[in-house]
C-alpha cells in the first residue's frame, strides 16, 4: 500500500483532518463528503465523550444491511446520552474507495451522510479499516469498533496483525455479521476475540436485533462494564448476549 496521506491507512503525526480521506468520484461522494463537513463537532474535547468508529461494508451485496445501519443508528446516541458518544463513519467499496467522516455527535447528520451513499461492487477492504483505526487511537482515544459486513476476502494474517494492533491500543472490535458466511465467521471471530469485542449475528429482515446490538455496545464504549450489569437505557437481553459474547465468544 503506498503511504498517501489522503488514504485510510497513512501514518499520521497530529490530529486527523475531517471529510474524506481518499479520492474519488463525483456525484453521490461529493454528496457525502459535503454532508459530512456539516455535521457537529463532537463535544468529546469538553465533556470527554466515548469515541466509536462505525465502519460499513457498502459492496454491492450490503445495501439492504446499509439502509437498515443508517436507519438503526441513532440508536447508539440515545443509549449513551446526550454528549456521550463521538462517532466516525467509515465506509468501503468498489476497487479501491474507503473514507472517513469527521467525529461527530449528531445521529442526523450521520444518518444525512449514510443517506448519500450507494452500494457497488468490489471485494472487502476490511484490512484498510483496522489500518484507519489503529492510526486513529494512536492520535486520539478510541474506545471501539463497530464494523458491519457480510464477507471476509482478505489474508487473515494481515487481518490478525492489525487487530494485535488494535488490542494493544485498548480498541475492542464488535463485529456485526449479515450473513452465515463461515469464512468471514471464522475471520470475525478472530478479530473480536483478539480484541476483547465480539462477534455479533444479525439479519436485516430484524432491525429491533440491530438496533438493540448496536445500542448495548453503545452502553459498553459509553458508560463502562457496569452497563452490561446494569441495564439502563439498553436492552437487558440485547446487553446479556454481549456479555456473553464478550465473555465466551
């Protein structure tokens, strides 16, 4: 890979730039990258909001599970309360197109950026998003990753390498799989449980699973282990499963 600071994967010194982070196309993209240069700021420099990056496959056979993350989203936001949680979309597809959004704490604006983007073809880029994350927490505190796929097309000892990474820098993976693909379940589970995370099965003919998934990470990265015991704002059974998985794999 070259070393492009424009790219996901660049070695960075400072505090990383918002918008995007790789050339591309007109049209759709510039749409995002506009909606993502609106979004607010997240407060974490003042009230030391939990940072998640929320990665998305956005290949051709991720729409229907693209649409229901930008619809369930929000989720996360509600469960760790207001001021509590910065996120960092990133998303791949196609040949070579992986980007970045700047930090946000706004579940609209996030949900207006998803919007913006369409599903296309092209294989996983999923080690290119454990670079990104890695050179992220290396700059500022990263708390998790949330990453939603449905494959894995990658060399896994490249994969186990970056999550190595990840595990030292205190980043736990939770990996949200579409799908019964037993490569990528193989591959996930390694990655969450190098991590700390989990590996989390979801359909998206179920949104209530997603959303609730996605809201007791939420809590997790948000208020700590006692969430898992405590449930809060979150689904109590949506919060037993990540323990358990958390727990046991």
């Amino acid at each position: 890979m070259t070393r492009d600071r424009s790219d996901l994967d660049h070695r960075r010194s400072r505090t990383p730039p918002s918008g995007h982070v790789q050339p591309a196309s007109r049209g759709a993209v510039d749409a995002f990258l506009a909606e993502a240069r609106q979004m607010a700021p997240a407060r974490s420099t003042t009230t030391g909001a939990a940072r998640l990056i929320l990665a998305l496959d956005a290949t051709q056979s991720r729409q229907p599970g693209w649409d229901l993350a930008q619809s369930q989203q929000g989720e996360m936001f509600r469960v760790a309360g207001d001021g509590g949680l910065a996120v960092q979309l990133v998303y791949y597809r196609g040949l070579d197109e992986c980007r970045a959004s700047r930090w946000t704490g706004d579940a609209e604006g996030l949900a207006r950026a998803m919007s913006r983007i369409d599903c296309r073809g092209g294989r996983t880029q999923i080690a290119r998003v454990l670079s990104h994350a890695v050179a992220e927490a290396r700059v500022v505190p990263v708390k998790a990753l949330v990453f939603v796929g449905d494959a894995l097309e990658e060399p896994q000892d490249v994969l186990d390498g970056h999550a190595a990474d990840l595990a030292l820098l205190g980043v736990r993976a939770f990996i949200f799989q579409e799908g019964h693909d037993p490569v990528a379940t193989a591959g996930f589970q390694r990655i969450a449980r190098m991590t700390g995370g989990a590996l989390l099965p979801f359909d998206s003919t179920g949104p209530d699973r997603l959303r609730a998934l996605l809201g007791a990470v939420a809590a997790f990265v948000s208020h700590g282990a006692r969430a898992l015991d405590r449930p809060g704002r979150a689904d109590p059974a949506a919060l037993r499963l990540l323990a358990d998985r958390m727990g046991g794999g």
